[in-house]
C-alpha cells in the first residue's frame, strides 16, 4: 500500500515577503527597518500624513503594494490613531502587527477587535519583532488563545466603562455642561458666577447638581472624567 504524504506549502523566502512599516518615529522606523533588511526581508516605509484626514487615500496605497505583514504604530501624530487602519487591512489579508509605545491593555485589546495578529510593545527587543515576522512567514501562531482572549476582555470591560461615563455625562442639562466646561478650562465658581452674570450660590447649586449627577465627589474629579473620556462642551 502506497502511502501520499501531505504537501506542506514552503514558507516565502525572506526576499519575497515584502514587509511594510507605519510609524511616525523616524529613529524606531530606520532601526526597524535596518534590521530587517539585514535579515533579508523586502522592507520599506510608508510616509505617514500629517493631517487626520481620511485613510482612504493611504490604504489604497497600502495595498497596491501588496505586503505580507505591515508593522503598524498606534499613535500616527497628526494623523492620528492607527487602529482605523487595522480592519481594512487585515480584510485585504495583509497581516497586521502593532508595535506600540502605548501600554493600555485596553487598546491592545480593541488592536485584536479589529483584526491585528498581535501587539508588541517598543520597550521589547527588535529580535522579538523579527521573532514575530518569522513565525507569520512559517505560518505559525504568534498569540495564544489565552494571550487574546485576556485582551478582548480587557477593551471590553474598558469599553463599558467608558459607556457608562458618557451616559451619566449625557444627564446633564445644557447649562450644566457650560459650567463643566468652563470648570475643566481651569475657571472658579467666581470666575464663572461673573460670566454667566449670575450669583455665585447660583453656580454652587449647578455644581452641586453636576456632581451629583456624574457620581463624583469633587469639582477636580469632574474634570478628571470629562478629560477622560474626551467630552467637550455643546456649542450654545
């Protein structure tokens, strides 16, 4: 009886797996990407934009380039959050690593969600990301289960979180917000009693009602929670 072995696809030659690099860093960048063409592998890097603009026009380029994996950093400057980019490029079937500075398991976690590999940390050595690119070269895992499923919990448990400030946030009345705003500008109760050329008891009572109604104890932790989750005064 004649046994056929299995045909196993070869892993791409290092020349052939073109690798792209996202990042804003130029020193990080250069050092990345001396690495690893020294390794052998087709690298290049892609100019990121300095406004915040749609990525339409980036992705488009991103793709007719048509690479393996793409080394993409979270935080883009003026362009802003590189995590908009993860989707479209993981559904073109580009593999996506992030390589961060950032070390909020949350946005590691949301990286996951929209489809990345996984995340690397700056502070690790350059071998771990050439560790990372050879395993995605032959095909193996590069995050266990466990490993994604901790930070999928994480960016969901921050998620909520989030929902629920914005939702007490929302209770508040449209006077209530100028006063917050003007609260987080660094103004006192006095400074918005002449203002608003009301009394001060007046802006205490609104006070009272704002944090009342955000569950906080304090006018400083108010700001803190508007700040947190980058809530800005209506426009009157």
């Amino acid at each position: 009886m004649t046994m056929t072995m299995p045909i196993t696809q070869a892993p791409s030659s290092r020349a052939q797996l073109r690798i792209l690099i996202i990042e804003d860093h130029m020193l990080f960048a250069e050092s990345l990407e001396l690495v690893l063409s020294v390794e052998g592998y087709d690298v290049r890097r892609i100019a990121v934009p300095d406004n915040a603009g749609s990525p339409g026009s980036l992705l488009s380029s991103l793709v007719r380039l048509r690479p393996r994996i793409v080394l993409l950093d979270l935080d883009l400057g003026g362009f802003g959050d590189g995590v908009r980019l993860i989707a479209p490029l993981a559904k073109a079937g580009i593999n996506v690593v992030v390589v961060t500075a950032s070390s909020d398991r949350g946005r590691w976690g949301e990286a996951i969600r929209y489809g990345a590999r996984t995340v690397l940390s700056k502070a690790q050595p350059l071998s771990n990301i050439l560790a990372t690119v050879r395993r995605i070269n032959e095909g193996l895992p590069v995050m266990t289960h466990q490993e994604r499923e901790d930070l999928l919990r994480t960016w969901h448990q921050q998620r909520s979180e989030l929902q629920e400030l914005l939702s007490r946030l929302a209770l508040l009345t449209a006077r209530e917000s100028q006063v917050l705003g003007r609260l987080m500008q660094g103004r006192t109760v006095h400074d918005i009693a002449a203002l608003s050329v009301v009394s001060e008891a007046t802006v205490r009572t609104q006070v009272k009602s704002i944090l009342a109604k955000l569950e906080v104890s304090s006018q400083l932790a108010a700001v803190g929670m508007a700040h947190q989750v980058g809530w800005r005064p209506p426009t009157l």
